[in-house]
C-alpha cells in the first residue's frame, strides 16, 4: 500500500490561526452583515431620543494644590502620596462635609430651596493639584454647594488637628513621666551594681590574662610530654647537647630549655655517665681498630682493649637503665603538672565566665539608661514642635481656585449620536463574534489548512457547479473551472510524492452525510478514464448508495451479489457510455452489509484494471466505510465547504487514523 509524503506548512502556527479566524469572521460578516445594521440604527435612535430629552445639568470647578512635605514632630514628615490622597477624597466627599456644606448654604440663604448635588475629586495627572468638580441641576445652588464644601473641609481639617495636637501632647507628657520615671530606676540600679560588684571590668581582664597564661603553661608541658614520650634516650640526650652546644642558635637553646629543661641542663648523675660511657667505648673501639693495623688478634694487648670495651659496655647498660628510670620519673612530673594546671585552668575559666556575665549585666544596664536618656530627649523635642504646630496653621493642601460660575453640561447631540453608533456597532460585532463561535464549519481553504495542519489538500471543486442533480463531466465539457478542479485532483493523485507502489485502488469519504463525496468519486472516474486510464467506480455504500441513478443502470445486480458469490464480478461490471469507465452498482441492499468481507475480491479484480474507484458511505453514520478503508490503497477525504463540522471532520479522521488508513489527502469542495 502506498503511502504518501506528508509536507509541513511553512507558515507559523499562530499567523495560521489568525489568518483562520479573520477568514471566518469575513464570511460570517458577509452572511449576517444585517446585524451589525440593526444594532448601529437603534444605538443611534437610542441615542438621539437620550439627546432630546435629557434633562440639563449644570457644573462648578474649584482647584486645590498638596504640599508635597510639610513640617510636623520636629521633622520633615514626607506624606505617602496614594494613601494621604484617599484619605482625603474620602473626607472631602463624606456626608459630614455634605450636610455641613448645606446648613452653611441654608444659614446664609434661608429661601433657597435644597436641591441634590453629586460632588467629585479627581487628580491632575502628573502635578500636584486637585480637581474638585460639583454637578447638580441649579447653577447658583451648583456652586455655592461646592464653595461651602471647600470651606467646611479646611474648617474640620483645622478641628481635627486641634484634636489631634491635644490628645498628641497627653499621650507625650505621659510618657515624659514614665521615662523620667525609669532613668531614676536604671540610675540606682547601676549604683547598686558598681558597689556589690566593685571594679569588674578589672577583674575580667586580669582573669583573662591569667588564664591564657596558664594555658600556655600547660601547651608547653603537653609538648614536653609529648616529646619525651616519642623520642627515645638518645634522641632526648641529643636534642640536649644540641640546645646547649656552644654554637647553637639562641632560639633553639631557648625553645629547647623550655620544651625540658631536666635534660638541656643535665650535668651530672646516670644521664651524664650514660654519655661519659658511650663516648669511651667510641674511643676503645678505634684503639682497638687502630691496633689491629700492626698486631695479631690474639696479641694481648689487643685482647686487654677488647675486655676493656666489655667492661664499658656493661656500665653503659647499667647507667642507660638508670637514664630511663630518670626519664620515666620526669614524665611522671609532667603529668602531675599538667594535670594541676588543667584544675587551675577550670577553676579560673568558672571565675572569668562569672566575671563577663557580670560585666554584660553592667552593659545591659548602661545601655538601657542611655536608651531612656535619648527616649526622653526625642520626645522633649516632639512636644515642643506638636506646641508650635498647633499654634502655627500648617495646611498640606490649600485652595488655588474658589468654585467658579456653573456652565451647562448637557452633551451635544453629534457627540450622543457617535457614542450611539460606536455602542451599536460594537454590539453587532460581539454578535457576530459569539454565532461565529458558535458555528465551527469549515468556511474556507486558509481555515481548513488552519484545522487540518497535517493532511495534504488534492482539490478543490468550485463553488455553485456542484449544486442541483448531479451530473457527469465530458471530455470538452463547458464547466470549464470543474473540469480543471478534477483535472487537477487527477494530477495530485497521479504525482504526488509516494513512498513505493503508486496507490491503484482508492476510496471516497466525509465524516457526514450530503458533502459531495458521490458526485466527487463519479466525476473523479470519468477524469481518470479521460486520460486513457482503465476505471472501474464501485458504489461501496451499501445501505444508500445511487451510482446507479447517475449512469442510470440497474442496482438490483451489483457489489453484494459478488461478495455473496452469486455473481462473478465480471457479471455485475457495467460499461458507461464514457471510454474506459466501468461501474459495479452496489446491488441489493441488504441489513448488515459489512458482514460481508470484500478483501479476496479487491484481490481478484486489482490487476484487470489501472484505477478502482470506490463510493463509501460516511463515516460517521455508517461503519461500512470504516470496514474497507483500511483495505483499499489509500483514502479521499471531502470536506465541504460551509457545511462540513470541524468536530465531526476532526473525529471522522482521527477514527481513520486508528486503524492505520493511509489518507492521501482533503478534497475540498463547494469552494
């Protein structure tokens, strides 16, 4: 079975989609352009009968300007832009201020009858002024409303900070008593501190210096153990008379004396005669030597130095066991020093541990006085200054502009009229929108490679000259644009890129009912037979099928008479009045026509013919389509334009694909 190249679009997945739903929306535009009509008329008679009778109202501007820092405590207090600003709007348009604003009017104009008034604060973009704005159906009563809520603002911004200056400078003296209160405490505390502890600082630090210097005692008798009990004898005599060598380095004698002075400065008892007696049988050893030069071993004065060595020797021994005995008794001292020093160093630790306790108590104390000392200080000067602002009228936001002359607000009727028309247009649209939404057919051939991405698009058969009877094509047959459509699906079957074998018998499909596929099949057989290639149609819609109806023939003889084996197909094959076509009528209809297995019979006619055509019924009404596609070479889906479900397309070929059809490509008709 042949299968074909899939080609890749070159085009980005997104453009694809866009250039899909602006297609789509265009058609829908087209076919439902009355909408947008009918929604633009009544916005524009909605908004012309608005226009006429819209009551007149009338608007009073005033302009306000903040302060971006004002002095409050002694220090510049930098007011917080968005949360000072609704502070504000919110104060300037509560009730209070409103019904302030009205007795004030109805004082100072007792015969004014009291009408609503909508009041409005806005910010100037990028400055520092506000925009007050009243709107009511009175010009005079408009903007007396406004001036009086300007001025009841400023007066109830000076009460509450009157208010707030008092109750601020209670709270400040009562916490001046407080402090005052505990500097006194912390000062005595101190005292108290300094004459049961007396001098700790001191203490501490000769603590410290103490206990480091028993510490380095004791790293310095570790190191003298340390050393007696790796090196051996000689290597501890030696390191000895290396520290006291005439020419030694002063600072290996003193590095020496300090690691063990026991045996840098040993000059007597076993230690000084173990070396006395070494260095003589060193001496006998080269008279012994040197005798042997000139006489025989057996000479007596060579046998006298030889008994002499003996004799050395055995002193030697006797005095190095002594040495070791007197090391031994010096690593014994050593150890009951470090030990002792080791309790010195516990004993001290504990005293300087209590001692830096103490003096961070003393600290904890000094600092928490100079706290309350500064504390009182700060809040000295904080109620100096809430007296001076209290005195001195410090407002963050004055008036720039009074309330001016109200003016009419009542809107043009071009500017009503355009706000009619965009409304209604916009509507129209959103209509549009949602039935395009709504409607998923497929519309054209940008939205149909949009959807279907991955299957290649053979034809296209045009619009109009499919509609009505069905009717075959001639070979110079006057419907110029069809005739080239099928010449041209011929042509994408016959040289489309395939890997092996060049599909021979192929099949004729959509997902539903009605979308061309028989008319399609026929006129696609007559194309191929036109060329000169042998044809054979076969309605394979068993249950429906009307081929039989187009080259009006007979359908009581047909496919299912040959897969009952009635007939031989060479019976049931019908030749048409065109060249090279021939047609198998699907014969009697029959319950359960996809019982019927046609494999051995594609099989028997497959070599007597160059192209087998075959009519199917739809997909996704009927499961005989399903049945023999996956038989035949390869598949012909057709997809109609303005009638074709995306859904039901989508699901019709994923069916396909499940059970492994080779679908050589869409066929879009009605284009």
């Amino acid at each position: 079975m042949a299968i074909p190249v899939q080609t890749k679009f070159s085009v980005a997945d997104l453009l694809a989609k866009v250039k899909v739903f602006a297609n789509r929306y265009a058609i829908t535009f087209r076919k439902f352009w009355w909408i947008p009509a009918i929604t633009v008329s009544i916005g524009l008679i909605v908004s012309f009968w608005n226009g006429i009778n819209v009551v007149p109202s009338y608007i009073s501007t005033a302009r306000m300007v903040i302060s971006s820092q004002f002095q409050i405590e002694g220090t510049a207090h930098v007011v917080e832009q968005g949360d000072f600003l609704g502070t504000q709007f919110a104060l300037m348009l509560s009730e209070k201020v409103a019904q302030r604003a009205r007795t004030r009017i109805h004082t100072q104009h007792p015969d004014w009858l009291h009408v609503g008034v909508a009041l409005d604060v806005s910010q100037t973009p990028r400055t520092s002024f506000l925009v007050l704005r009243a709107t009511g159906p009175e010009p005079l009563y408009t903007q007396a409303f406004l001036d009086s809520a300007i001025q009841e603002y400023m007066i109830m911004k000076r009460e509450m900070r009157v208010d707030q200056s008092d109750s601020m400078t209670a709270t400040l003296r009562n916490e001046l008593i407080l402090l005052e209160k505990e500097t006194n405490d912390d000062e005595q505390e101190l005292l108290l501190f300094r004459e049961k502890n007396g001098f700790v600082q001191t203490q501490g630090n000769n603590a410290g210096e103490y206990l480091s210097s028993l510490e380095r005692d004791l790293a310095q008798l570790k190191t003298n153990l340390n050393l007696l009990n790796t090196l051996n004898l000689d290597q501890n005599i030696e390191r000895a008379q290396v520290t006291n060598a005439p020419n030694a380095p002063a600072n290996s004698q003193t590095m020496s004396s300090t690691l063990d002075p026991s045996l840098s400065n040993n000059t007597y008892g076993p230690i000084v005669e173990y070396q006395k007696e070494k260095q003589i049988i060193m001496e006998l050893k080269q008279k012994h030597a040197d005798a042997l030069k000139t006489m025989r071993p057996a000479n007596p004065k060579v046998l006298d130095i030889e008994e002499e060595i003996r004799s050395a020797e055995n002193r030697m021994d006797n005095y190095r066991q002594q040495s070791v005995d007197v090391l031994k008794m010096r690593k014994q001292s050593l150890e009951y020093q470090i030990q002792n020093l080791q309790g010195l160093i516990r004993e001290w630790s504990a005293k300087a541990t209590d001692l830096s306790q103490k003096l961070a108590e003393q600290d904890r104390i000094k600092l928490k006085l100079e706290h309350d000392k500064s504390q009182y200080d700060r809040i000295i000067t904080t109620l100096h200054s809430v007296d001076v602002f209290k005195n001195v009228a410090q407002e963050p936001i004055t008036v720039v502009e009074g309330a001016t002359p109200s003016v009419s607000s009542k809107p043009s009727l071009i500017k009503s009229l355009f706000g009619g028309f965009a409304t209604g247009l916009l509507a129209g649209l959103a209509i549009l929108f949602l039935i395009d939404k709504t409607d998923d057919r497929i519309g054209s051939l940008v939205e149909c490679r949009g959807n279907f991405p991955d299957n290649t698009v053979l034809g296209q058969i045009p619009h109009d000259d499919m509609e009505g009877d069905l009717s075959l094509l001639v070979p110079y047959d006057p419907r110029h644009a069809l005739l080239e459509a099928f010449r041209a699906l011929r042509s994408s079957i016959l040289f489309t890129p395939v890997e092996g074998a060049r599909p021979k018998a192929l099949m004729v499909t959509s997902a539903s009912p009605g979308e061309g596929k028989t008319a399609i099949a026929a006129n696609l057989s007559a194309t191929l037979a036109f060329s000169g290639a042998k044809t054979l149609l076969i309605d394979c819609n068993l249950t429906n099928g009307h081929l039989h109806e187009l080259f009006e023939t007979s359908p009581d003889i047909g496919l299912l008479n040959v897969l009952q084996q009635q007939v031989r197909w060479s019976e049931a094959v019908v030749q048409t009045n065109i060249d090279n076509l021939f047609l198998l009528p699907r014969g009697e209809a029959l319950a359960y026509p996809a019982e019927h297995y046609f494999g051995a019979f594609l099989k028997e006619i497959y070599p007597d013919f160059d192209y087998i055509i075959f009519d199917s019924a739809s997909i996704l009404d009927n499961v005989d389509a399903l049945s023999f596609a996956p038989i035949v070479d390869g598949v012909l889906f057709v997809i109609r334009f303005g009638q074709t479900s995306t859904g039901k397309a989508t699901r019709a070929l994923d069916f396909l694909q499940a059970r492994q059809v080779n679908v050589l490509g869409l066929v879009c008709n009605n284009v």
